[in-house]
C-alpha cells in the first residue's frame, strides 16, 4: 500500500486481467474494463463487496451470532430490485437542503481543529490525527442524529469493520473485533428505534418519517444504511482529506497556486481522488459464465476491481503518474464508483475536503510535510489509508 503503483502499471500492460491465487479473485486493471463491470450490474453482481476476505472463525461467528449481529450492506452489496428500492428512500433523505445546514457547522469545526494545532509552540502536527479523523465523523454523527460524543466509540467500531470485512486476521485476532461489531449493530438498532419514539432533524428520522408515510423500506434495513453510513461516511473522508495534504504539500509548487488561487480547490480534490483515492481496490462476482477483455471469467468467481490503477491508466489519462491540479478529466475518475452504486454521499465528501483545504490554505499557506519518508499506510485489500500526514510550519 505504500506505492503500489508500479505494480499497477506492471498489470495494465502485461496482464490486465489476472487470477491471483494468494486471494481467489481475478483482478482487473484497466479503466474500460473496471468500467464496463460496474455497468454490468446483471452480470457482475455487488453482493460480495462486503464479504469477509478472510472467512470468520468460529468463535468470532459464536460470538457475532449470539450478539444478535445480523447486519450485512446498507447498499453496496445489494442487487436490482432491493438495491433500487432501498436507495430511492436513502437519496430523497440526502437533500441539499441537509449539506447546506451543515456546511456552517462543518466549517466552525474544521477552524476550531486547525486553530488548536496552529496554537501548538513546538509547531509540529498531525493532519490526520489533528483534522482529519475527528471532522468527517462529528459531521456524519451529526446527520445521522448519533452522540457527536461517541467519535473514538465509532472509530474503533469502523476499525474493526475495515478488519474484519477487508483484513486478514487469524481466528484469535477476530475475537476482539467481533464484539466491537455487535456492539455497533446494537447501536445502529437503537438509533433507528429512537427515532421511530422521539423523531428528530436528522437522517434517521427522516428515513423512519419515510417508512411511517408509506415508503417501503424496513426497521432493519434503515438500520443496515446506518451500519453503512457511520463507516463509509468519515473512513473514506477521512482519508481524503488526509491524502489531499499529503499529496499536495509534497508539491509545494502546486499547494502555493491552491494558497493563491481559491478557485483550483474543487480541481485539485477530484485530482487527489484520481491519483491517491481513499479506496483502492472493489469486488463483484460473476453471475454467469462471461469474459473481461478477452480473458474467461466462470460463473461464480469474483473480481477485484483496482480502481487505483485504471485511475492512472494512460488510455484515459494524460500523464497519469503526474500529479496535476488542473487536469482537465480529473474528476473521470473511478473512485466514487460507476454505475448504480456509485457512492450516495459523494457530494459530502467533496463538501468536507473543500473546506478543509480552503481554510488550511488560508491560515496556515506555509504548511509543510515534515517527514514525508515516514508516512505508513494500513494492510488492507481496499482502503489506503495513510497512518499519519506529519506537517510543521513557521511561526
């Protein structure tokens, strides 16, 4: 995860289609091609995106079973007609009308936690730690109506998620994270059941206000989105925001035209999210018997989509290894997605990072990488996630 990417380009030139045997999956590289199965949603099913990679272990299984865990996708892994169904009730509750109530909130946030590390007399900071892990997770616990309280609660049941569904644990490992995902289910179960008793202004009681007016849409499955929602909606912004600093301050040129000029800032996150996404790599599984560029794909076997390498595939992108902040494509890019399933709470995202960049470039413009060499990024199969975006500045 540190630099995968001469290995990316190794496979969209010599074996873009691959069946890797450490995994079981046949990995696809190229942009056409991941494209074209997340088209395909018939014939490359969603309902492995969120399977452990690693089988569960039989106390981890005991003790999820007996904790009444029964929570699996919100919408990633659902399939036509429950996936549409689902996601008509999910939408009309992500409103404009919500992101423009809380971009205030947002932006008070993010000064509040850039002015406490600016404060700092030995000027050294962490812009993970700092900035990025706390505001996407105030702000999605804020919309959902959760206690803005829980964040390391929820951290640490997103941990546990991210391992337990694309980690690679040995059976003991499992042990602790399956009791941190029954208490979060438990959560999420009980969110969805406040709302239906005291109703609220926010996401839940929107859904539950929805299912009471006649929306199709089940106690159980409003609370699978939420199961969802409180991962996707801060692990991946997080990472954004964190990957937009690491990248950008790496290139001072390029971070002293977003100091001068507010206006390169949407560019310059859509070209973060083309050259270091949040998510890497995705799954599906084929439906039937059917081929990906020519290579035989049996019915039955699931792919691993390397979102990471077609955003730099060079049948798309100019120069794909540079990192340009004013690319003219830039936001073709396949991190959010394509299709059906293309992410619900992109414009949230986007929203969080903006800001955040806007207000940083603002206060701190002569923000610089401390020990780039340093930085280390999480095992895992989808996520690159950076441990730490070390940063200094003048006084």
């Amino acid at each position: 995860m540190k630099d995968p990417f001469p290995a990316y380009a190794e496979l969209r030139a010599e074996q873009p289609v691959m069946f890797d045997e450490r995994t079981g999956y046949y990995v696809v590289s190229r942009y056409d091609d991941i494209k074209a199965v997340f088209d395909d949603w018939e014939t490359f099913s969603s309902e492995n995106a969120q399977a452990p990679v690693r089988e569960r272990g039989p106390q981890a299984k005991r003790i999820m079973e007996e904790g009444g865990f029964t929570a699996y996708s919100g919408l990633s892994a659902r399939r036509p007609p429950e996936h549409t169904r689902i996601r008509a009730v999910a939408q009309k509750a992500f409103t404009p009308r919500r992101y423009k109530v809380l971009e205030p909130f947002i932006r008070q946030n993010i000064v509040d936690q850039i002015e406490r590390m600016l404060a700092r007399p030995e000027r050294r900071g962490d812009l993970f730690r700092d900035l990025a892990y706390d505001v996407p997770t105030i702000t999605i616990l804020t919309l959902i109506g959760a206690d803005t309280g829980m964040v390391d609660t929820y951290k640490r049941w997103s941990d546990s998620r991210a391992a337990m569904t694309w980690g690679n644990l040995s059976d003991e490992e499992q042990i602790p994270h399956a009791h941190n995902l029954v208490e979060y289910w438990q959560e999420c179960q009980r969110l969805v059941a406040h709302a239906k008793e005291h109703g609220g202004d926010n996401l839940t009681a929107d859904m539950v206000k929805a299912q009471a007016e006649g929306a199709e849409i089940s106690d159980h499955e409003i609370a699978s989105l939420l199961y969802s929602l409180l991962f996707a909606g801060h692990e991946t912004t997080t990472t954004l925001i964190s990957n937009t600093f690491r990248v950008l301050l790496a290139d001072q040129a390029q971070w002293q035209r977003v100091v001068e000029d507010e206006k390169l800032v949407n560019g310059t996150i859509d070209e973060v999210l083309r050259y270091s996404g949040s998510i890497v790599a995705w799954r599906r599984k084929a439906l039937k018997d059917t081929e990906v560029a020519g290579v035989p794909i049996p019915d039955g076997a699931g792919l691993l989509l390397l979102m990471g390498a077609a955003n730099r595939d060079d049948t798309q992108f100019e120069d794909p290894e540079a990192f340009d902040i004013t690319r003219p494509n830039a936001r073709e890019h396949l991190s959010f997605g394509y299709g059906i399933h293309y992410c619900l709470g992109n414009q949230l995202a986007r929203l969080q990072a903006r800001i955040a960049l806007q207000e940083i470039a603002g206060r701190a413009p002569g923000l610089r990488l401390a020990d780039p060499e340093s930085i280390t990024f999480r095992e895992n199969i989808s996520f690159r996630v950076p441990e730490s975006v070390p940063v200094t500045w003048e006084a």
